[in-house]
C-alpha cells in the first residue's frame, strides 16, 4: 500500500487511510461458511466487450465482471492454511499488514495430499488503511480480471478480522529482484526486464481502457512475477475510478509513495489517468539502472533518482554510465537508449505531454520485436571468419 504524503519522509512504513472510493461495497458480506461465495455489486452490470479475443487464456486481453464472484473463507481456514500466521511463512509487510504464504486444502480428496498455495494479507490491528483498502481491493480486483493483474480468490471478514486471500506469485516483487543482494538474488537478464515492463504495461493499459480506473501507486513492488516471469499488478488499496469524459482529473487527498508521484498530483491533489504513466516511467528508469526511485543514502544531489538521471537519459552515451553493472553490458544498446527515451515522455511534466499506457505499450513491443535483430544481422556475415566472435541471443538465468 502507499504512504500519505504527510508522513515523514524518513518513515515510509507510516500510513494513512484513502478516502473512501466513489463505488462502496455493496453486498460484501461476512459469513462462517467456507462454501459461501460473496456478489459484490459495482458500477453497470454489463460485462466489457474490450475483452473478447482469442488465445490461450480465455480472456487474454483481460474481461469486466458484471458482479465480484469472490470465496469468503473463515478465519480458522487461514489460520491453518498459514500455521497459525507462523513468522516463516510471512512473504512480506505493507502498510496494510503482513501477507503470509498459506496452504488450502482440497477437502474433496485430504489424503492426496492436494491443494493451493496461496498469499493471505492480513490487516495489521493498528493499521491506518484498515476497512477502505480492504474494501477497495474488493471492489476491483473482485471484478477486473486480466492476465498482467493477480487474481483476488476470496476474502475473509470476522469480527475485527480482516483477510484476502490472492493467487500466490512464485518469483516474489520485481523490487526483490533489482534491488535485493545475496547470492539468492540474481540479477534479471535484459530480455526477462523487457518481458517483465510489457506485461505491467498491459496491465496498467487495461486499466485505464476498460474501466478508466487510476491506479495511483505504481511501483515496483506492486509487480509480482509468477514462475515465468509474467508480470502483475497488485494492491489495488489506493485505485480510483477515473473522472468522468466532462472532466480531466479528480481531486483527491494526496497519498502514493515518495518517488514515485506524479508531480502535478503531489502539487495539487490532481490525479489525472497519466498520473499513472509518471508512475511506470520511474519504474523503467529503476529497470535500467537498479537503483532506487528515492534513496537517502545516495551522495547529495542523487537522493531522488529520476532528478538526478534524467540527463544520462538523453544521452546514449552517458546511459551506458548509469546501467545496471550486473547486466555487465550483455544487452542492445539501441534498444536500452530508446527504453530511456520511453522513459523520459512518461516523465513529462504536464500529464498532457506524456503517452498513453496503450502508446507506451506499444512503443515495448516495437522494441521487444527488434531487440536481438541488429546483434543477430551485424554478425551473421562474420560467421565463416571468426564463428567465437558470434554474439547469441540472451536467455533466462535459473533462479
């Protein structure tokens, strides 16, 4: 979850609750059964016809739901899935509260042994998000469902208690992998970064094309990656609906985290739908360089990331001096410099001047489709005088 912009800088940990959503909750309910399911009604109760596609999935391009169809689970099944919320199952902690790893059963067949790993987020007791979060995370993910967002199972509501339960994600945030040390962490091969930017691409683009909702806290660990690497949103405790087509922003209390803000949002309290593209744009520059969007204990002048970089971007050669140095060069240069480029439109000033998410996505895709081309081109004539000279086609490191 994000932070409000009148915590202390030194304490990000420190929250506050957003205001309530435009669309309340209703037909949320509690319950001791765990064979209930909950309809959460929400908007217009027709479903998206932007969904309709072909492919591997059923819905590859993402659907709306006319209702959240959502499992209520009770306190005592996560309590067991979780081992008693054990600390070694905590898979981290947010504004919100902790998210444990869990295990549900198939009741069906106990002695298969068969079942779901999950990721349970438990409200912290003395959390400030608390109840509007919570209904939020509901209310969206409950009824938006694409490939690039993860998937919102059920909940749980008990007395004081607050549950979701979500898919569970088995290569953790893209934070963990650029920013994380230790010989767990290995660093991410350029095709993986680039595959991993698409996917959040696509995600945020169906946000704001399907059901106009404004994310407002993209960062990057808000995007999880499944075994394949595939990218997906999560944490949809700060989203809004989008202003209606008579309007170009909504108004709201401040809140998102330090860094990654849009600055006409941060001045004003004027969230626009590229209030997000600001957002994606810092998280290309922390994919390019794997440095933080705000850091403290950088030297003087380098605290804020997109501040201190944006020269290097505009400059091919200068980029090549603020790379991540664990990629040790193996990526197209042409393709990183126009990556910065990207970067530096969604980092515009003025929302009006940035791309949207479908032109940002589709700007990715350009590059992804030419990314290995000219390697492969330069070389192929050189192939019978010196075949060791011959440059492959980077893969996926093991993790």
């Amino acid at each position: 979850m994000g932070i409000c912009w009148g915590s202390p800088a030194n304490n990000p940990s420190t929250t506050s609750a957003s205001d309530h959503l435009s669309a309340a909750t209703t037909g949320t309910s509690r319950t001791t059964s765990n064979t209930t399911t909950a309809t959460t009604s929400y908007g217009s109760g027709s479903i998206s016809q932007f969904s309709e596609s072909s492919g591997g999935d059923v819905y590859p391009n993402g659907q709306i739901l006319p209702s959240a169809n959502l499992r209520i689970f009770t306190f005592a099944e996560l309590k067991a899935a979780t081992k008693n919320f054990r600390v070694d199952t905590v898979l981290g902690e947010g504004g919100f509260g902790k998210v444990f790893k869990g295990w549900l059963e198939e009741k069906a067949t106990p002695k298969n042994g068969s079942g779901t790993v999950v990721a349970v987020k438990k409200l912290n007791s003395e959390s400030l998000q608390g109840f509007e979060e919570w209904q939020s995370e509901i209310n969206f993910l409950g009824r938006l469902s694409h490939p690039n967002l993860v998937k919102l199972l059920g909940y749980c509501w008990e007395e004081n208690e607050l549950l979701l339960v979500y898919e569970f994600m088995q290569k953790g945030s893209l934070e963990n992998h650029l920013f994380g040390r230790g010989s767990a962490v290995q660093p991410l091969p350029w095709d993986i970064r680039l595959k991993i930017a698409i996917g959040a691409a696509r995600g945020l683009a169906f946000l704001h094309t399907s059901e106009k909702v404004i994310y407002r806290d993209f960062k990057a660990s808000n995007i999880l990656l499944d075994g394949s690497y595939n990218a997906k949103i999560s944490d949809f405790g700060l989203a809004k609906l989008a202003p209606s087509a008579s309007r170009s922003h909504v108004t709201t209390r401040v809140m998102g985290t330090f860094g990654y803000a849009a600055p006409e949002y941060v001045a004003t309290g004027h969230l626009y739908v590229k209030s997000d593209v600001y957002g994606f744009g810092v998280v290309l520059v922390e994919m390019l360089t794997a440095l933080r969007a705000l850091d403290q204990n950088r030297p003087s002048g380098q605290h804020n990331l997109v501040d201190w970089v944006k020269p290097y971007l505009q400059d091919g050669r200068k980029l090549k001096s603020i790379m991540d140095s664990r990629l040790e060069g193996k990526y197209p240069s042409k393709s990183a410099f126009r990556i910065a480029q990207l970067a530096l439109k969604c980092l515009a000033l003025e929302p009006k001047h940035r791309p949207s998410m479908k032109e940002v996505l589709e700007n990715l895709e350009r590059i992804q489709a030419t990314n290995d081309r000219p390697v492969e081109s330069r070389h192929r004539s050189n192939r019978n005088v010196a075949p060791h000279h011959v440059s492959r086609p980077l893969r996926p490191r093991s993790h």
